[in-house]
C-alpha cells in the first residue's frame, strides 16, 4: 500500500545471524478439497531470519504461513519447525504450536477475558507457570508493546492498533522462537498502521525469527531479510528486498508491484 | 426555548454538546410520542384507561379485598361472603397447603424436605452469586447438592457387601490409574481390555453365591418415591431435569461437532431421536416399556425412569442451543486458542465454552423455563405433581367448585418460578457483557 510508511528507525537489513534451519518446507502441496492451493513449496528459513510474503489475494500466502502451525494441514512433502516434523501426531502439533507465535488479522482477542488475562493464560494453562509468575511476565510484555495501563480493560474497550499490539504481546508470552504474521494490519485504521508496525520493528530487531504477510513495503525493505512473492499457489520469487523492488524477474512481480505501488 | 437559540459565532472544532430539545425527552415527551401522537392514538388511549377501570378495581376486589382466608369448608368460606363467588376463598388454598407442598410425605419426617428446600435455596444462591466468598466451595456444594438431596428425601441404610466393596474398589483404583494413563497420554489398547476383564469378572462374582453381605448401616427411615407429591415433586422432576441436562446437551453439542465421526453420528440420531419424540410419549415408554428391557425380576424406580426420560429430553433441547452458541463464535476464537498451543480440552473450557455458552443464555433458559413447565406432564402418568394433587383436591367434597383459586395458585406458583428464571437470565447477560465483540 503506501509505500513510505515507518521506516525513520530502519534496520540494517541481511545478515542473518545464524545458518541454523529453523523452518524447512519439503516438496509441500494442500489442497482445499479440490482446490490445489499450494503447490510445491520449498523454503527454508534460518534462525532470526525476517521474510516478508507478498502477493495478490488468493494466492495461498495466508494458507502457507498457517501450515506452518498446522492451522492448516498439508496433504503431500514435509513441513519441520525446529526440528519437529508436523504430522498427524497431536503431540508434535502441540509443541510446535507452543514455540510458534501467532498474529492475526482480526486480532483473535478472547473478548471475554481482561487483557492481562488474555496474555497470561497461555503460560498459566500450556506452560504451567504459576498464575502470579505469569501475570507479571505478561505485565512486561504489555509494557514492551506499550499499553501496560490497559491491562485491566477487557479487548472490546481498545482501539484495533491496541488490541493488535495485545495480540502480539499475548503471542510473545509464550517466548516463542518463530513469529508468524497474518497480514497484521490490513484490519486497522490508516492511523493506527504506525504503532502496530513499530512495534514489529522493534521485536525484529530484537533477533526474532519472523514471517510476515504483508502489503506494507516500507516495513519489508526496512526489516525483512527476504522478500517471497506468491501467486496461484507458488512460490514465483525469492529475493533481498532492495533487489526485489528494484530488479523483479518476472512479470508477474512486475505487474504486481506496479498494482501495490502506483494507486 | 434556551436550547433551539442558535450559539452565536464559534470557530470551527469548538461547537459544544447541547442537550436535545426537552419535548423530545422525559416524562412529557414520552407521553406525547407514545399516547398523544395523533386523534387515532388519543382515542385508543381514552379506550384502554376505560378498560383498565372497568377490569381491574373488580378483578382486584375479587382477590384481595372480598376473599375469604379462613375457613373450613367451602360451604363456609360462601357464608361469610356478601353472595356466594364474591370473592376467592383463599381458605382452600391455605387449608390444603401442607398437602399441595410435601405431597404424602411422612408427616414426621417433613424437617427432610424442610432442609432439602433450605439447602436448595443456598444452592442456588451460591452456584449464581459471583462475587460471593469462597465460591469455588460454594460450587462443589452445588455439585453434590442433587446427592445429598437425594439421600435426605428418600433416606435408606447402606447394605454393605462383597460385591460392592470390590467394586468400589475395582473403580476407585481403575480410575487413578487411568487419569495417570492419561495424563500422560498414553491410553492403550491392552488397558482397555483389563477394565473389561475386570469388570467382567466383577459380574461373575456378583451372581456367584461368594457374594455376601457383610453389615448394614442404620440410616434415615426409607421413604418410597410414590411418597413425593405436589410442590415437592415438580420441583424434583424440573430441578433434576434442568440440573443434568445442561452438563449432559454441552457435551452432545461438542459430540455433534467432533471430527470423530461414530462419536458425531451418535450424538446426531441421540439428538433427532429425542426432538423428534413428544415428551408424553417418551413418559409412557418410561412408565411402561423400559421394563420389557430390563432383566426379569429386577426394578427400577418410576420416578427414576421419569427423571432420566424428562432429562434426556431437556439435554436435547440444551444441546440444539449450545450448538448454535458454539457455531456463533468466529472461526479465529478457535485458531487464536490453537494457535496458542492450548488442548482441545482446555481450548473449550477457557476459550470457547465461556463465549458459547454466554451467546446461549437466551435459549438455555428458554429451554429450562420450558423443561420446569413441562414436569406438570408426569401427571399423564399417574404421578401427582402440584397440578394432579390439585385437580384431585377439587374432587373434595369439602371444597368442590374452587377450580379457579387452585388454578390461580398454580399460575402463580409457576409464573414466579419461570419469571425469576428469565430475570436472572437478563441479569447474567449484563453482567457477562464486555464491550464490543471482536
């Protein structure tokens, strides 16, 4: 969308900091019934390696980031977060899930529960950790997405930039390795893009494993390491996202490129 | 009018908030809008106060001012009236009253249902204050509330025998080992065939002649479930029904909707089943049919069989609602819950159920105030809840006549019953509210 959103306290973008394979995706396929939404997929993402993923609606970004915690299951090739291959297994499914972060589009805040309640249950009820241990934990990382004087409100009472930034706070408490994001700010108001975002860059900097779906260019070639362009399915192209923007390969990306930047 | 002047010059952004024009609100707007509104509504207006006066000050005459409260006999209570029907005679209702509420009950055991109402009530205070102290023992007293209710009513000693050591035993045991099994994930096939075993054998001895009984306990005196009457009845058949049926429909709900598809398939044909059956009907199976499936000899209490048929039938009903609470949630409630790494079991018991059950209310309580009316159909089956014994109290010579005292009393008696149900129901939405959706 607009091209020069946050990127004042850009980082320095490549060097990943370490070649150790966090994620590895095998010769994967789904289907949605008949639908073949993901075709032959391979990627591999190292340890605190930040890729932004791109492309037109329908182009299975969404579905490819949720098969990596098996929102989604996949019916052909491997899929192995950190050293953990997803199968049917429940168990494996519950592990990866515990190590792998979460962010949504509609925030998915449980409307029921406080927001410190709702970034302290999982570490309470999934980690076991005791209710007052937890509470305070939660408490930083509210603090480090800075609504900590929200804590108290229930999510229905936020603003979309305030329950999002919960949404990530509430996913960091589980101090997980890999963070995926749903196309974080497609659901906020154009003044609330910034705060969501900041605190993005902010957790980016911090050497977090991260896989963003996202529109927001200004934020990819500030923090991404890897620009991934999709369409009808497929990986099309993998590339710096200096390079990406500035040299696309194919058509596709081109056209694609020319829609998000020129309206 | 101050509010209709224009406020003279304000530079843009700075317009204060003014109140709205005053005919539009309190009192008088409301009588203008709603009463006055236009020739038609003026006429309707004059026509109801009419009405209202020629229906209520005699109605109200009727109950309170000409009624008669004490006396003996119907022949009586006439008597002492200005002409006979002038006014009710609540004397029948008054005089009747300890049959209308403790049904045949010994009368010298009557401090048992005294103490069942008084534990009920706190019950029910506790189970549905939230901000009481100590609730969590509050809400297990409420969980065994319906046994300790059901040992006080009917009483009875304890025959303690072989057998039922063993079998405590055998279940006490069983059921450690499994949560151990179980929690930590392994539950196997072999461990499925030792409880069969076991259980198998425990059958085998229980018919054996090894089966003897050890002792018995002294208890309260036993008291037959045709003893239950009256008010003390309805309110068995619907507490018991309206108190089971909701645990037991969230489950056929969350069946309904498993992955597991012999689990959903059964739930599904229990469901239609049920809802597809008149309640009536499924009394008369109660009454008559369930003992042709039973093994010869052995018998099994009506009233039970009543209280498993009008549960089944209500936990049907809670199961529709509950799924349609459950299909209310948006799919990202249950992703966000998975996504967490939460079990599906605690996903539902934190997540889910909370929300599910809350968008429920409406229709849970609907299905309650439903099942608490519909206990009157035991009397079908010859069973004298508070509408049989009163319908057969009519029948006395002493008070022949006064159907409309007695049905005005029942009314009653179940409009204040269902009335504080709904109440509670709108209390409860309000208090569970929490801002908008996401």
């Amino acid at each position: 969308m607009n091209q020069e959103t946050p990127t004042s306290n850009a980082i320095e973008a490549p060097a990943t900091s370490s070649d150790e394979k966090i994620i590895t995706i095998n010769g994967m396929h789904k289907w949605f019934d008949d639908f073949h939404v993901l075709k032959n997929i391979n990627l591999e993402v190292r340890r605190g390696e930040r890729i932004v993923i791109c492309g037109p609606s329908g182009s299975g970004k969404s579905t490819l980031i949720r098969c990596i915690n098996r929102l989604e299951e996949h019916q052909q090739g491997t899929i192995t977060v950190d050293g953990t291959e997803l199968t049917r297994d429940l168990k494996n499914i519950e592990i990866v899930r515990s190590e792998v972060g979460m962010v949504f589009q509609q925030f998915n805040l449980f409307p029921h529960l406080t927001v410190l309640e709702n970034v302290a249950l999982a570490p309470i009820w999934v980690r076991k950790m005791p209710r007052a241990e937890a509470e305070e934990s939660a408490m930083q990382y509210l603090e480090r997405v800075k609504i900590p004087e929200q804590a108290l409100k229930y999510p229905g009472q936020l603003s979309g930039g305030q329950q999002q930034r919960v949404a990530i706070a509430r996913s960091l408490c589980m101090n997980p390795r890999i963070m995926l994001f749903d196309e974080p700010t497609s659901a906020l108001d154009p003044e609330m893009i910034k705060e969501v975002l900041d605190v993005m860059i902010e957790l980016a900097e911090s050497g977090m494993t991260m896989l963003v779906v996202t529109h927001e260019m200004g934020f990819a070639t500030a923090v991404a390491h890897r620009v991934i362009f999709m369409d009808g399915g497929e990986i099309i192209e993998e590339k710096p996202p200096q390079e990406f923007f500035d040299s696309p390969d194919h058509e596709r990306t081109k056209l694609f490129l020319s829609q998000i930047l020129h309206h | 009018m101050a509010q209709n002047q224009a406020i003279p010059g304000y530079t843009p952004g700075t317009h204060p908030d003014l109140p709205p024009p005053v005919r539009t609100t309190g009192m008088v707007g409301w009588v203008r809008t709603n009463l006055l509104s236009s020739p038609l509504n003026i006429a309707l207006t004059l026509f109801s106060i009419w009405l209202l006066w020629s229906i209520v000050p005699p109605a109200l005459n009727w109950v309170l001012t000409d009624a008669i409260w004490s006396a003996d006999t119907r022949k009586e209570c006439w008597a002492l009236m200005s002409a006979p029907r002038d006014g009710a005679c609540w004397a029948f209702i008054r005089g009747s009253m300890e049959l209308f509420v403790y049904g045949w009950f010994p009368r010298d055991e009557l401090w048992r249902v005294n103490l069942t109402f008084i534990l009920f009530a706190l019950t029910v205070f506790g189970a549905l204050r939230e901000n009481i102290p100590g609730r969590k023992y509050w809400l297990w007293f409420a969980a065994g509330f319906p046994f300790i209710a059901a040992y006080l009513l009917l009483g009875g000693g304890l025959e303690v025998s072989t057998f039922k050591v063993l079998l405590l035993a055998v279940i006490v045991s069983g059921g450690s080992f499994s949560a151990k099994k179980l929690s930590r994930g392994g539950y196997k096939f072999w461990h499925l065939l030792t409880s069969i075993v076991a259980l198998l054998s425990l059958y085998v001895f229980q018919v054996s002649e090894y089966n003897s009984v050890l002792f018995t306990i002294d208890g309260l005196t036993s008291v037959g479930t045709n003893k239950l009457g009256g008010i003390l009845l309805t309110l068995v058949v619907a507490v018991t029904g309206i108190a089971f049926s909701l645990p037991i429909g969230v489950a056929l709900a969350l069946g309904r909707r498993s992955k597991l598809p012999a689990l959903r398939a059964v739930c599904v044909i229990f469901i239609e089943f049920i809802r597809g059956v008149p309640l009536i009907t499924l009394l008369f199976v109660a009454s008559t049919m369930l003992t042709y499936f039973l093994p010869p000899g052995s018998s099994f209490d009506l009233l039970m069989r009543v209280l498993i048929m009008v549960t089944l039938f209500a936990s049907a009903y809670i199961a529709e609602v509950v799924r349609g609470g459950l299909q209310g949630l948006p799919d990202g409630q249950y992703e966000a819950a998975d996504s967490l790494g939460l079990t599906y079991w605690k996903a539902h018991r934190l997540i889910i159920l909370p929300q599910a059950l809350k968008i429920s209310i409406p229709g849970i309580v609907n299905t309650f105030i439903g099942s608490f009316k519909d206990s009157v159909l035991v009397l079908i089956i010859g069973m004298m809840d508070i509408l049989g014994l009163g319908r057969a109290r009519l029948n006395d010579p002493d008070w022949l006549g006064l159907a409309p005292e007695l049905y005005i009393f029942i009314s009653l008696f179940f409009f204040i019953s269902c009335f504080a149900m709904a109440r509670y129901s709108l209390n409860l939405e309000r208090k569970l509210q929490t801002g908008h959706k996401s």
